[in-house]
C-alpha cells in the first residue's frame, strides 16, 4: 500500500552506512511532523538505500516537504516492529496536488425569487434582534426518571 503524507522536516538523524552480501547499503531516518486535526503529529521514516538518502539530503530542517511511503511490519521474538519505509521525497505542493480545496462552509444565501412578496409576515418568527439568548431557566430541569444512563 502506497501512501502519501505533507509535512515539515523536524530532523535529520545519521546515515547509517554498511556491508551486506549484496555490497554496501546506507539508510537515514527523519522525523516528519504533520498536522492531524486539530493537533500536529510526528512520525520517523526512512529512506533506505543511496539514492533515497541522497534524494533526502536535498532539503533542510524546516522545509515542507510531501513523502511517499510504505508501511511494513516484522516480527522479532514476540515483538512487532513497523517501519515507514520511504520512496520518494518531493517538495510540497507538487503537480499531484488537488486543484481547488473542497469548501465546508455555510452554503450561500440566494435572494428570494422575483415574485415572491417581500413584505409577507411570516408567523410565529421574530426578527434575529429582538430573540433574547437561552438562560438557566430555559435548561430542563433534573429528574429522576430522566436519568436511565446504565452507568
């Protein structure tokens, strides 16, 4: 499963470099910090292999930047290990991104029509400015029989 995730770059830990069997490997884990709600969220990610640290050195601590990312999971005596495994880094804001935001707002007043009468009374309402706000008095009272919560 392929996912993808705007941020800023937090940090930037060490390369980590070595030898295998198949020849020499190098990998860099980053902290990604991302808003979730109402609140901001970080996640460690890394980008294995030369050419993804490579591709990552290309910006600093502060940018904002998009990553696409795989999320794998191991077993290592009865323990789980995931890993946000990184395959590409891009700047934010990149072609791939919507063009227009959906709007959440109110949705706007339309005038009434043309033949409607302007001056017909409308019963039971009262203009906005003459509603007095809620009181105490207005809340319902408290009674027993009210409360059939289990807990």
């Amino acid at each position: 499963m392929a996912l993808e995730l705007e941020g800023t770059l937090r940090q930037k830990l060490g390369v980590q470099q070595g030898t295998s069997a198949r020849g020499p490997w190098a990998k860099q884990e980053f902290i990604l910090e991302f808003p979730d709600g109402n609140f901001t969220s970080q996640a460690c990610f890394t980008a294995f292999g030369q050419d993804k640290v490579a591709e990552l050195d290309k910006y600093q601590v502060g940018d904002r930047i998009k990553v696409s990312f795989n999320i794998k999971g191991r077993e290592y005596n009865g323990r789980w290990y995931t890993d946000l495994s990184v395959w590409r880094v891009s700047p934010a804001g990149q072609a791939n991104a919507p063009a227009a935001a959906p709007s959440y707002g109110a949705a706007p007043v339309s005038a009434a029509p043309a033949s409607a009468p302007t001056s017909a009374p409308v019963y039971g309402a009262a203009p906005a400015s003459d509603i007095p706000g809620p009181t105490l008095d207005d809340m319902p009272g408290e009674s027993p029989e009210s409360e059939d919560l289990p807990f």
